[in-house]
C-alpha cells in the first residue's frame, strides 16, 4: 500500500523537469488567468519531461486554487476547450464528400475536445488521477444548475471509464493487519452501516467468518475505490442487529454456507457513475468460493432506501391506491414514533407493510421503466434475484427512516446470473422467488378505502462522514 515506483519516479521526472524549463512550485495561490495560461501551454507543448513539469504545475495551481478560482477555471474549460472548429468543420465537409474509413477516423479525432488531452496530460505525474478524480468532485458539485459543466463532465467521465476499467482494478483483501491508514477510510467510507468505533471495526475485520474486500487503482494505491463487507453464516439472515452486535459468537470459516454481502460502499465521489460493485462482487464470490468450497448460498441483507419516500408520494395521490392494503391509515403509523400515535409493531402494521413492499419492488417503476428502488436496480442489474423480503431487519434509526425497518435479501444464484440479467436488461423482468411473488398475488385483490393524512418524513440525521458521497448498497 506503500507509494510504488512509478509515483516516486514521475515525481523525480517532474522536478527535473522544472528545473529544465525554469519552472517553481506556486508559492501562493495562483490566478484564474495563471491556471488558463498553464492549460494552453500543457496543450500546446510537446517535450515529454517538460509537460510532465508543466502538469505538475497545473495540478499544485488548482490545489492552491481557492473555490471561486476553481469554479472559473472550470467553466473557462467547459467554454474554451472544446473541439478545435475549423479542424471540425473541415473534417465533417471532408466525410460528407468521401465516407472512406480514413475520412472517419479524421472526424473522430476532431470531434474529441482539446480538454480530453488536457486531462491525459494531467494524468501523467505522480498523484494526477488522485487530483484529477478530486477536479471531479468540484465538478459535480457545481453541476446542478449549469449546463455548461455537463460536457466537461461527460469527458471526465469518459476517460474514467477507461482509465478505471477491471483490467487496472486490484482485488485485496482488508483485514486487522492492513495498514492504520486504510483502516481508518475504511471507517470513514462506510456508508451503509456506521462503524462506530476501532473495536467496532475489528469485529468487522478480525473474526473468522468475516472477510472485507476492496478495489484499489495502481495510480491510487492508499484509496479504496469500493470495498465490501462480508459476513459467513450457516443461514440467510433476516435481520442486520446480529450481524453487528460485537458480543456475537463467532463461527469457523469452514463450518458456514452462506456469504452473506451486508454493506457495499463506493468511496469517491468523484467517480460516480464509473461502476465497480458489480465486478468486486463477482470477483469475491469467486475467491470466496476457491477459499470456502463448503460455501453454497451467496445473498444481500440489503437495505431499501427509497421505501419510505415512494410510500409518503404515493400515500398523498388524490386517489391513493397500493393494491393489497384495505385500510391505507395502518401504513400511517410507519411515519410517526409509537409516542406521537403512531402505529406499533403489529400484525396488521406487518401484513400492510410487505404488501406494499411487494407492490414497491415487483410492479412500481421509475418514468423509464426501471425498478423505483435503486438498490434493486444494481443488484437485478447484476443478475441477483429478490430473494426475501425482511419486515422488521433494520429497526436503527437510519432503518426505520429510509425504509421503515424493511431489509431484503438478494441471491446470487451462480447457475442463473446470466439468464437472470439478460432477462432483466432486455425486458425488465424482475426475478424473484416464489414466497416473494406469492405475497404479490395474495394482496392484489385487496382494494384500498381513503386516502389517510400523510405527515412529513423526518429530516435524515445529520452524517459528516458521508455526506455528498454516494454509495452503491447490497
């Protein structure tokens, strides 16, 4: 985890390149105008010690950068750094006359945006992907609102997916024995169950039948990219409490059957939308199946975070229908503590809540056609299957919140993987079990009789340690 090689040798070649072209480090915060002159002179240089210099210069100018100068500069990026147009227009003429293979390979080349090459260049020094993955980050940021950074998004996105692919990607097991400071993001990444304390971590960690795995980036070797957490049982769980509690007794590793991917965490922001559950997945079902023969279930105990907001929309329609629920007020309860009226763990709370739960996940869908909960959409996506549907998995705060203590399992069956995503990606269809697709049947005849009062949801607690950071939950 240590700096390799390669870093220490980029970082040796940009200061002799300094030295070279007469260049120093900033000594304080540069200019707008300064990091645009370095931008152009990047581009328009063609000595591979200097532009490594000149990169270098670039990236320690941003850092410098305050974030009004940031913002500027990338919108001077997003407007002046686009393709070359006399080249393009004189490459679509050229193609509209002689549609040869040449022809196109010209016009590719001058559609693609000078800031394309501007960030291949500012890859080049040591930590230039760390840095330009943190450019991201200011760059999402200030998308909301301004079309303008779309464009630069999309390309900075595009080179990631390149620059990040599974071929790049190492595979490696964390454990009690990594180093403290990947320990430590690992407690500062999670995102999907707090990791309250060292001890708590450990537990995690330490214990024979877990296992905790990550992706990490040869030009970012002490940052995981995504890691998952694992727990080994000899059943499906329903409920996340066990599985936390640092008082539980462990199992040996060679006596469980189960894998059990309780939390998924992607740790940068600056590399949403560049996907990597879905290869470390896979990839730790296979080591965990090479390590563990004796393994024969693989499954989630996945939260559903957008339960409780679907319910709260569909509960304040004008006509409010969720087939299965005869009396539309028990599901009120869900949004108020047992204190302020609300309804309490009943028989009729739980019927109420899994039949709408199976109406959430098996026939509700976004306004393109997908599946409303995003966390069903990855692991559906994946070729999982919805295995169960657990009332009452997680009663934290953060639980009962999202999704109304509702969990669920997933179950990656490794002899349907395939048929189930190409079913999924083709045609929507949604696997699921026959308990969980029974529930829907039971309930739909059931019709629904007033629209009840809907109080607002609560507001999320407050969470430094994720906040804007997405995450990718099983």
């Amino acid at each position: 985890m240590s700096r390799n090689f390669l870093q220490e040798f980029l970082e040796a070649v940009a200061e002799r390149g300094r030295g070279l072209i007469g260049l120093e480090r900033p000594a304080s915060p540069v200019r707008s105008a300064d990091l645009l002159a370095l931008s152009n002179a990047l581009l328009t240089g063609r000595g591979e010690v200097s532009g490594v210099a000149l990169a270098q210069q670039w990236l320690d100018a941003y850092a410098a950068a305050d974030e009004e100068q940031r913002r500027h500069h990338l919108a001077a990026l997003a407007d002046g750094f686009g393709p070359d147009q006399p080249r393009l227009d004189a490459a679509i003429e050229a193609y509209l006359q002689d549609k040869s293979p040449r022809a196109m390979a010209e016009l590719s080349v001058a559609a693609e945006p000078r800031r394309q090459e501007l960030f291949r260049r500012l890859n080049r020094p040591a930590g230039g992907t760390a840095a330009l993955v943190r450019l991201r980050e200011d760059v999402l940021a200030g998308l909301p609102g301004n079309e303008k950074l779309e464009a630069l998004d999309a390309d900075l996105a595009h080179l990631f997916s390149s620059w990040f692919n599974r071929g790049f990607l190492m595979l490696k097991r964390i454990d009690w024995t990594t180093p403290a400071n990947i320990l430590a993001k690992i407690i500062q990444y999670e995102a999907v169950h707090t990791i309250h304390s060292w001890d708590d971590l450990r537990s995690r960690l330490e214990p024979s039948d877990r296992r905790c795995f990550a992706f990490f980036h040869p030009q970012m070797a002490d940052e995981p990219l995504v890691f998952v957490e694992v727990a080994l049982t000899q059943d499906i769980p329903g409920t996340i409490a066990p599985l936390l509690d640092l008082e539980r007794k462990p199992i040996r590793a060679e006596d469980a059957t189960t894998a059990v991917f309780y939390s998924i965490s992607n740790c940068q922001v600056g590399l949403r939308r560049v996907s990597f559950g879905n290869l470390l997945i896979k990839q730790v079902v296979e080591e965990l199946r090479r390590d563990l023969p004796k393994l024969k279930n693989f499954v989630t105990l996945s939260p559903v975070p957008g339960f409780m907001g679907w319910l709260k929309r569909e509960l304040a329609k004008d006509e409010p229908h969720i087939p299965g629920v005869a009396d539309l007020t028990v599901l009120e309860g869900l949004f108020r503590p047992a204190e302020q009226g609300g309804t309490g763990p009943t028989e009729t709370m739980r019927e109420a809540q899994l039949a709408a739960a199976a109406h959430y996940f098996l026939a509700a869908r976004t306004s393109s056609g997908a599946p409303v909960d995003p966390v069903a959409r990855f692991h559906l996506g994946n070729g999982a299957r919805l295995e169960r549907i657990n009332w009452r998995g997680d009663v934290s705060p953060n639980g009962l919140r999202q999704a109304g203590g509702l969990m669920v399992n997933y179950l990656y069956d490794l002899d349907a993987i395939e048929a189930n995503h190409e079913a999924f990606a083709n045609q929507g269809v949604i696997a699921a079990s026959p308990a969980v697709r029974k529930l829907l049947k039971t309930v739909e005849a059931k019709p629904a009789r007033r629209k009840p009062a809907v109080p607002a949801l609560p507001p999320p607690a407050a969470n430094s340690k994720t906040a804007g950071r997405p995450s990718s939950n099983p």
